[in-house]
C-alpha cells in the first residue's frame, strides 16, 4: 500500500529544489498535495507535471511570511481536500554573511522567512490538523541550525530556532495526534547551494567534511521528510533527522 494513501500534505517553498520532489514523492506514496511558494510560474509548472502524470496536486501562492495568506491556503486546502494531515515547512532563504558583515535589514528578512514563516504555518495548521484528527509537521532546519558555521550567520540563527520551535509544537500538540520533527539537511545540490559550490575551494573543503565523499540529492532529504510524514513514524516526534552524509558526526 503506498506510505501516504489518503492523506492531504501542504508544502511551502515547492516551487523547486527539496520542496518540489518531495510533492512529487508524496503523491506518488497516494498523497494529495497542495505545493506553495512565491515563484508562481515554476510551482505551476510543478503541479501541471504531477497531474499530467496521473497525481493530484495544485499550485498556491504563499509568501510565509503573510499570516493572511497562511490562512486562506490552510482554507483552501480544506476546501478542496476536506483535511490537512501533513505539512512540510520548506521555504527558506540562504544568504551568507558573517556576523560582522549582517545588517539588520538582512537578519530580519532571514528571520521573517526561515523562522516567522515555519511559526506561522505551524499556528494556523494546528486546528485544521487537530479537526483531521492529527498530523505530521515537518519543519526544514538544517545541519547550520544544530553547529556552528564559518558563514551564513543569521541563516544558523534562524535554523537554530526552527530546531527548538518544532520541540515546542512536538510537547504541546502530542495529546492532539499532532507531531512535529525537524529535519537537518547537509550540502544538498539545488539553487540554493549554487553560489557556495560555485568556489572550488569552499567546495572542496565541505567535500573533505563529509564522511560520505558526496553532497546530498534532493531525493535524500525527500525520503526522510516521507518517513516523518507517514504513520511510520508514529512514535516519532521532537526528533531531529539528520541527513548530511555524516559531516556532523564527527
Ligand atoms: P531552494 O532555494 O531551491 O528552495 C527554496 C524555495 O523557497 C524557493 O523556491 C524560494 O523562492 C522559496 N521561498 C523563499 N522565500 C519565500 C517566501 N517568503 N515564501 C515562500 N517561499 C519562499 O532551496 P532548497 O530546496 O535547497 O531549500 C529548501 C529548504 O531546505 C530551505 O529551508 C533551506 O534552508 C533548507 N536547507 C537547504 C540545504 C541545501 O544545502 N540546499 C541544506 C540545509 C537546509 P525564492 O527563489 O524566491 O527564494
């Protein structure tokens, strides 16, 4: 029986890139997927593809950032769905800048996308997934939100956040069948990383700090966030999935 039959998954940032093969798998694994994001044309695409493969998804607007906007897509989801069982807080933003070179300005806007927004998917999915009866929140941190980094300092801060954020909803919400699990991706090739691959020597460097000898897919992170959004992982929740090739555990 596939892993999501039956369940109803809203992803933001799916536009491309993790978020995007993660809808891809979801509805391959039975789901009915809503993909969200602010690059429209894209995430269209994305959702036009699935269908045209037999799956059903569509595409939203979504800047997490906008509390209004959660709520009318976390609406229209039910509206079309009946329910919400899983969310994937995906969007995030990357820039990299140390400490002494981040402006306000930059540690705000890090801080509204990567941490304001997986808030407020997490406020507003709450009493729509305890009227389904409970759900799986999954929320993207990173490994930057577990150690500290030579760059991308707002970026770790905002990370750092998540990890806790998500321990937060997991203790409040387990009597309401609601879990919530962060994932901890490492290097993982997608637009995001293009800039930091683009220098051979930062390149070469995180190659030599992970154990595995390669950087990550976007199927790898898919895979675990499936696992957490399934009924597998029933007892699972508070936890923290790394996936970096073992650069961390050193
Ligand atoms: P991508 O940049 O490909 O995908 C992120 C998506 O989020 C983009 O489509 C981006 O659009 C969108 N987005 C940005 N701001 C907003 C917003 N305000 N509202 C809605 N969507 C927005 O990167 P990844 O797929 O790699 O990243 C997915 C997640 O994984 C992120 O949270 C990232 O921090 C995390 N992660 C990534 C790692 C990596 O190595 N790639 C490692 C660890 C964690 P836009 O182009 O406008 O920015």
């Amino acid at each position: 029986m596939p892993r999501l039959e039956g369940k109803v998954a809203l992803i933001s940032g799916a536009a491309r890139g993790q978020g995007a093969c993660e809808g891809r798998l979801f509805v391959q694994e039975g789901a009915k997927v809503v993909l969200t994001d602010v690059l429209d044309e894209e995430g269209e695409s994305v959702a036009a593809d699935i269908r045209e493969q037999g799956g059903d998804a569509i595409y939203l607007h979504l800047d997490v950032t906008q509390e209004q906007q959660w709520q009318d897509v976390i609406q229209a989801t039910v509206d079309r769905y009946g329910k919400l069982d899983i969310l994937v807080n995906n969007a995030g933003i990357f820039p990299m800048f140390r400490v002494e070179e981040t402006t306000v300005e930059l540690w705000d806007q890090v801080m509204d996308i990567n941490v304001t927004g997986v808030f407020l998917g997490t406020k507003h999915a709450i009493p729509a997934m305890r009227a389904a009866g409970g759900g799986s929140i999954i929320n993207i941190s990173s490994v930057a939100g577990l150690v500290g980094g030579s760059r991308a300092s707002a970026y770790s801060a905002s990370k750092g956040a998540v990890r806790i954020l998500t321990k937060n909803t997991a203790v409040q919400h387990a009597t309401d069948g609601i879990r919530a699990n962060s994932v901890h991706p490492g290097i993982i090739v997608t637009q995001m990383t293009e800039e930091l691959l683009s220098d051979e020597s930062a390149r070469e460097q995180r190659l030599t700090g992970t154990p595995i000898g390669r950087f990550g897919t976007v199927d790898d992170v898919a895979y675990g966030v499936l696992f957490l959004a399934s009924d597998e992982s029933s007892y699972v929740t508070g936890s923290e999935l790394v996936i970096d090739g073992g650069s961390t555990a050193q």
